[in-house]
C-alpha cells in the first residue's frame, strides 16, 4: 500500500532547544522516502520514527546553514554503516558544492554507499522522478537557496455511470483507460466522454527565505506545504533584515495559493509559545494548520476529488 506522510524530526530554527531539534523532515512518498535538511541529530531522530537509513533514497538540502546541513556527515557516513543496496541522490546549490564535499567526508570512515550527487544549478530545474517531478525554486535568503516541490502528474477517474452508459465494464475498462479510446457497437467512445481529470497530488518544501516569486510558485496548489514561519510579525522588520518569514506571510502565502494543508515550522529559539504562532497564522488562512512538533507525523491530504464535467 502507497504511503504519503511528512514526518519531523526537528523544528527549532537557528539553535536547538530542550524541546526542540534541530530542522529533519522526511517525506514518505510511496516509494521515494527523501531526507530534507538534516540538521544535527537528524540521525538520533529517526530511530524514533521507524525510517531508517536503508530507506532513504534521496536527500534535499536547501542551503548550507549550519542549522540545516549539520546533520550530513553522520547520515552520509551512515549510509555506508549500513550498507544501504541502492543509490541515494543527493541535491544541494551547486554554489555550496565545497561546503558538501567537506560535509561528506567530514571524518574518517570507509565509504561503500552509493551517492548520486546532483547539485541544482538552475532557477526551475526539474528532476524526473518515477513518482512525478522534483522541481526547485530559488529563494531569497542571504546565501544561495532553493526550495523544493515534488508534483505527481495528473491522472485520470473513470465515470461508472458513463461507462455504464455505453455499456462498458470489466477489461474494456482497462483497455479504453489505456489506449484512449474503444470502438463499440459501430461507434468510438473517447476517454475524456467517460472521464475526469484526476489532479495530481503535490508537496511543498519552502525554508529560509524572505517573500519572493519563487515561494509563491512553490507553494501553488500544494496538498501539503511546508515553509518556515521563523518569526511573529512583531519582528517583521527583522525577519525581512535576515531573509526569513512570519508566520503571518508564511499563512497569507497558503491562503493567496490554494494550499490545504499548511505546516509551520522552523521557529526561532526566542519564542517559548507555539499557539502564537498558530493564532497569527489562523488570522490568515483556515484550511488545515499544523503548528510543527518534533517527531510529529503529517499525512498528505487525501486526493482532490474531481467532479463530472
């Protein structure tokens, strides 16, 4: 059975705290599993949640702050530790390629794991994956950054009482849904007669950035968006001094783009509250909020369900 949830390993932004680890997010993703921004002690936070390291295929890095890299020396060694059997891909901004190098080979070890490394050099660059496409934004923060978007492909909802209509059922199904189109009884009947699209489904991964373009075309009809919310508008001008958002834009930003179901997270150390930020960013958006917890695990919305035409 597919599986698609978001899994926290840690929230806290710049420096840890009791209750909070550094940034980790996995995303489970039927059969892609991917690692964002390990920080330190992502490792030890997954032995609590079940995914170990074997399953990791893929690990997304948005840019080289401590706070969200830290953790990939003892994942990359892990991986070896291990023995995972497959490739990993590895995406970074290729400007941080030198800060990677160092992180990979941090410390001693004997390296077997195998690393597909393919940095992002491109505003927009598209990874094909078998599960739809991976594609990155540049965002504005003091050094490079780029967030991410996993979107699967449209699909496609049969209409049983269309079928029923033209008389269609059992491997005709199979076959019109196939080829496009079935010749029956003297006539053609087309997919798109008996037929809805089925809109693919799509997650959002947006860290350390001030308000641009590319958080908005990220987060553009996303199931489930993740994006930092650092700060409460009471320090707005700071957080547009350092290249981080309030929970307020971070929820305004879900609202203007249709997303339905928003996890805040990333929350800086000097705020001891999560309802704050829960109750700035309701303000704004009332689709489904998730203020971020450590070890906390968020399913990605069931599909949109397509009406008839």
């Amino acid at each position: 059975m597919s599986m698609r949830e978001l899994v926290v390993l840690g929230t806290a932004s710049q420096a840890p705290t009791r209750q909070r680890n550094h940034n980790g997010y996995l995303l489970r993703w039927d059969d892609e599993v991917i690692l964002f921004d390990p920080g330190e002690g992502s490792q030890r936070q997954m032995l609590h949640t079940g995914v170990t390291a074997t399953d990791l295929t893929r690990i997304c890095v948005t840019h080289f702050h401590g706070d969200h890299c830290l953790g990939l020396p003892g994942m990359i060694q892990r991986l070896s530790l291990d023995r995972v059997p497959h490739p990993v891909a590895v995406h970074f901004p290729a400007g941080g390629a030198e800060y990677f190098a160092r992180l990979r080979h941090a410390s001693s070890f004997y390296e077997t794991a195998e690393l597909a490394v393919e940095p992002i050099d491109t505003d927009g660059q598209r990874i094909t994956l078998g599960i739809g496409t991976l594609e990155a934004r540049r965002l504005r923060h003091p050094i490079e950054t780029y967030g991410y978007r996993l979107v699967e492909p449209d699909g496609c909802r049969m209409l049983p009482e269309r079928l029923a209509a033209y008389g269609i059922a059992g491997p005709d199904t199979g076959r019109l849904l196939r080829d496009g189109h079935l010749d029956r009884d003297g006539r053609r009947v087309t997919r798109d007669e008996v037929s809805v699209t089925r809109p693919g489904q799509r997650f959002a991964f947006v860290m350390d950035t001030g308000l641009c373009d590319g958080v908005f075309a990220l987060a553009e009809h996303a199931d489930l968006l993740v994006i930092e919310s650092t700060f409460l508008e009471s320090e707005a001008a700071l957080a547009a001094e350092v290249g981080h958002l309030t929970a307020g834009q971070a929820a305004r930003v879900a609202a203007e783009s249709g997303v339905r179901t928003l996890v805040l997270t990333h929350f800086s150390q000097r705020y001891a509250d999560p309802r704050r930020f829960h109750d700035e960013a309701r303000e704004h958006f009332s689709g489904d909020l998730v203020i971020a917890e450590d070890l906390q695990t968020v399913q990605v919305p069931p599909r949109r369900v397509p009406s008839p035409g």
